[in-house]
C-alpha cells in the first residue's frame, strides 16, 4: 500500500524528491526519458510546480507523469492556476518569508475550493525563500525579498511562527539554479526549533550537497532539472543511496 505524503515525510530515513517544472520540460520528448531517469533513481516524491508555468501544460505534465510512473506525484504550486486532480497531493503553499499578501492567502483563497472538490492530500507548507546568490524566479514574481543567508535567527523566527500557525511542513527553497543553497548551518538551526518536517531545496548540485543538508537535518531534498542536464550526477545519488538508507516504493515497509 502506498504511503500518504504526511507519512513519507515523517519518516526517518533519508529522502529525495524530484521536482519537475512543466515550464520547461512540457513535450512528451522531454518527459519520458525523464521519467525513466527518475524510476531510475527510486525517488520519494516527484513534485510538479514552477513560478510562471501555463496551466495547460502544467496539467498535461501531472497526467504524463501519472500515466508512466508509480512515484507520488504532488503538486508544488507557483499560482492558483497550478492545480490538478491527477495528483496524488498538494504542498498548500504559503510564502511566510515574504510580506506580498497574494503569496500569503491571496492565491490559497482563489484556490481551496477547487481543491476542497479533488481527492487531493493537502499539506498546509510553509515556504521560506532564501537568498541563493542570485535574483530567483520567485523572488521576482512573488516580488518578496528572501531571507539573508547570514540572517539565520530570522529564518529560525519564521519557522518557528509558521509551526506555531498550524502548518504541516516547511520548504526552505534557494531558488530554482541557485547559485548556493540553503547552509547546513541555517537548516540546523531551523530544525532544533520545529519538529514538522523541513524540505530542502534550490541549488542543489552536489552530492556533498545533498549530504550537507541531509547530514544538517533535512527531511526531504529536492533536485531539480540537474539530473535531467547531467546523467553523472543522476549516478553519483543513485550510489549515494545504495549506501546509505533512503526511502524508496521499495523499501517503504
């Protein structure tokens, strides 16, 4: 029996997810030999979201992954119109780093009744946007300011505040091509100080990487469209996690 996405994420061996932007891998073409690395690689989760995607090829994107794939798919919203009822979950996204009110409950009205109707899991998530060295796309389409890399006491300060509001999870993102990611230091700070599950993201590119953020208390990493540029790196996780203990469909008992 398949796990809900509330009980992947608590678990206590090491996960990783792929994320999947529809806004640049939309084509068949593109997607099935990425699915296939994907399979390959036994992650957790595929999550499906990007900042500026069209809802049409947001939602061809969860029906071909669905069609060819047994991995979770959940949804990983930029916007309102980026809901599905091909998924299997939704991380309900609230940008609690940022003061822009539409990324605060702004798009999470437009949206909930739409998906109070679907048979979705929904994980009320908090979403901390962290500077990754670069302008993200979310920083500039959400027009919110991420959090300094050296400001860890305020990172700690909002997760712990999204906690204390009820959320079930938090997602710490440098942005899509980061050019640093979220410090070890920074994601051990914030984990002694909440006990729901902290997904790591943005700028992922190393295995060393992976195993700082994992090693600092990350519940869950997420790579992005690397695998798909480098098939190296797509090895070098695949023999990380035959080392180590990781979560996969088939290990999950």
């Amino acid at each position: 029996m398949q796990l809900s996405l509330d009980e992947i994420l608590k678990r206590g061996d090491k996960k990783i997810a792929i994320l999947v932007d529809p806004d640049k891998v939309n084509s068949t073409g593109d997607l099935e030999p990425l699915i296939k690395k994907i399979e390959a690689l036994e992650s957790a989760i595929i999550f499906v979201g990007g900042s500026t995607v069209d809802p049409v090829d947001f939602e061809n994107c969860v029906s071909a992954i669905k069609e060819k794939c047994d991995i979770p798919v959940i949804l990983f919203p930029g916007s309102s119109q980026q809901i599905s009822d091909k998924a299997d979950g939704i991380l309900f996204l609230t940008l609690i780093s940022g003061r822009n009110p539409d990324f605060l409950i702004g798009h999470q009205i437009e949206s909930a009744h739409l998906i109070k109707k679907m048979d979705l899991e929904v994980i009320p998530t908090g979403y901390l946007l962290v500077d990754g060295g670069k302008t993200s796309s979310v920083s500039y389409v959400s027009q919110t300011t991420p959090i300094p890399t050296d400001q860890i006491t305020i990172a700690v300060k909002t997760a712990i505040a999204g906690e204390m509001l009820g959320l079930k999870a938090l997602f710490m993102d440098a942005g899509s091509g980061a050019d640093t990611p979220v410090s070890g230091e920074m994601i051990a700070a914030v984990k002694k100080n909440i006990s729901i599950p902290l997904i790591i993201g943005g700028g992922l590119k190393t295995i060393a990487d992976i195993e700082t953020a994992l090693g600092a208390g990350a519940d869950l990493v997420v790579i992005g469209n690397r695998i798909e540029e480098d098939t190296n790196f797509l090895l070098d996780i695949k023999s990380l996690m035959k080392k180590e203990q990781f979560y996969s469909l088939k290990n999950m008992n």
